[in-house]
C-alpha cells in the first residue's frame, strides 16, 4: 500500500489517498484539501481513482468533494447513519463492516460513533486505519460537534472497535500526526483512564458555560486541549478545552 497525505493548514485536517502499488487503482479518504499533493501524487504514481471515501459530514472532511469528482468521475461513498447531512452529492451509503475493493485493497468500513452518529473507520489490507475525528495521536474527538453522537458511543467505539485492532496497526486519523494503534493503548490518557491504568483528579469546572466536573484536560491535536467533562445536569462529554474554565 502507498499513501499521501494532504494538511489542510486552516483546520489542521487531513486528506489522504491510498493506493495499491504505482500503476494500480486508489481511493480518497476525506478531501478536505488542498487538492495539488494528492493530485500529484496520483499522477505520478499513474493511480485511477476508484472512490471518495468520506469518515464524516464536517466541512473540514468534504470541502473538495466536488473537485475530485469532476477530475476523476469517482463515486462518493458515505455513512448511511448522517447521509441526510451531506450539504453535496453522493452515490453510495456504507455501513459498518461492508467491504470494499479498489484494485488489490481490500478495504472495510467500521462503525465508529460519537463525535458524528455515522463516522467510519476504514481498515485497509489489515495494514492501516483512517480514523477521521474518532482517534487522534494522543487524543479523541469531542462528543458536541454538529451531527454527534454520545460519550459512550465514542467510548465504545475507541476501546472496543479500535483498541481491537492489531497494536502495529498505522492509525491515519483526520487532524495532525500519524500514529499506531498500540501507542495510544499504551499512552493515550482517556484510555489509560477506560483501561483502568491511571485516576482522574475530578475538579469543579464551568463547561460551555454549564457547571460541571472536569475529569481529564488532555493535549489536543492543535496544540490546545480536549476535556472529558460531566455535566451536572446531563452526564459526560468530550469538550473542546478552550470551553473549560474556573478550573477549581
């Protein structure tokens, strides 16, 4: 398998294309841009694009949807639990665990809820994940982003969809930098704290402006943080840092 990755600088995300071997077919997962490395390298591996693979709706995922389709004539496969939430076109719906083959990739599709109801995880040759806004390189996506889930949806969807893959396993996530499946079992905070390996120091918190306790401040991908939170009306949250304050 071969992979590039675009960085889109505006919203940290990333756009990939993973191909079987030069000469050979591939797929786009996510296009949020820009779109010049991966037309480049496509190019200059002489790749035909079979599909845009999208893990979620957000804007910064799909803002060159319609780009790629009008180069490449490629059909655009989304998650059938937010289709209705896709501003653009679409051809197809996957669920989790559908298959999908472009050349010699064998791709599958894993349900992974929580910061959206629909977002996928693509497992490609056993040998990488693309992630999109589930799992990051030492942190998980937040559970309050248009379209989300639940706190236990992004919980399960991390410890006992993810966590199950091979440690070796390349995780590709939708932000930032690269990492593998057996790094964040072993040091990624909010699993250490769901595996039982380290304890929250709980403090009193203002959360998006509601009174709340503040389980864990973990460094975000951006540099900022993300905070588990839970509320005192309505339970726990995965919530952007700089929307936690009066930390007591």
């Amino acid at each position: 398998m071969i992979v590039e990755r675009a960085l889109n600088q505006q919203y940290l995300s990333n756009s990939f294309v993973a191909g079987d071997q030069p000469g050979g077919s591939c797929v786009i997962i996510d296009a949020g841009g820009p779109a010049e490395p991966l037309t480049d390298f496509i190019s200059a591996n002489d790749l035909s694009v079979t599909h845009l693979l999208c893990t979620h709706h957000h804007v910064d995922h799909v803002s060159f949807n319609d780009f790629f389709v009008e180069k490449y004539g490629c059909p655009v496969l989304v998650p059938a639990a937010e289709a209705d939430l896709f501003d653009g076109p679409y051809d197809e719906t996957l669920v989790g665990d559908d298959q999908i083959a472009s050349g010699r990739l064998s791709i599958k599709a894993l349900h992974t809820p929580g910061h959206t109801k629909g977002m996928l995880a693509f497992v490609i040759d056993n040998e990488a994940v693309f992630t999109g806004d589930t799992l990051f390189k030492g942190t998980v996506g937040g559970t309050l982003a248009p379209g989300h889930a639940t706190f236990a949806d992004i919980q399960h969807s991390i410890m006992e969809v993810l966590m199950k893959l091979p440690p070796e396993m390349t995780v590709y996530p939708g932000h930032t930098d690269f990492t593998t499946i057996g790094e964040e079992w072993d040091s990624n905070p909010f699993v250490r704290i769901w595996r039982g390996l380290d304890e929250p120091e709980i403090k009193r918190c203002t959360a998006m402006g509601r009174p709340a306790e503040l389980v864990l401040r973990a460094r975000d991908y951006d540099g900022g943080t993300k905070c588990w939170v839970r509320f005192d009306d309505s339970g726990d949250e995965i919530a952007p840092g700089s929307q936690v304050v009066d930390v007591a």
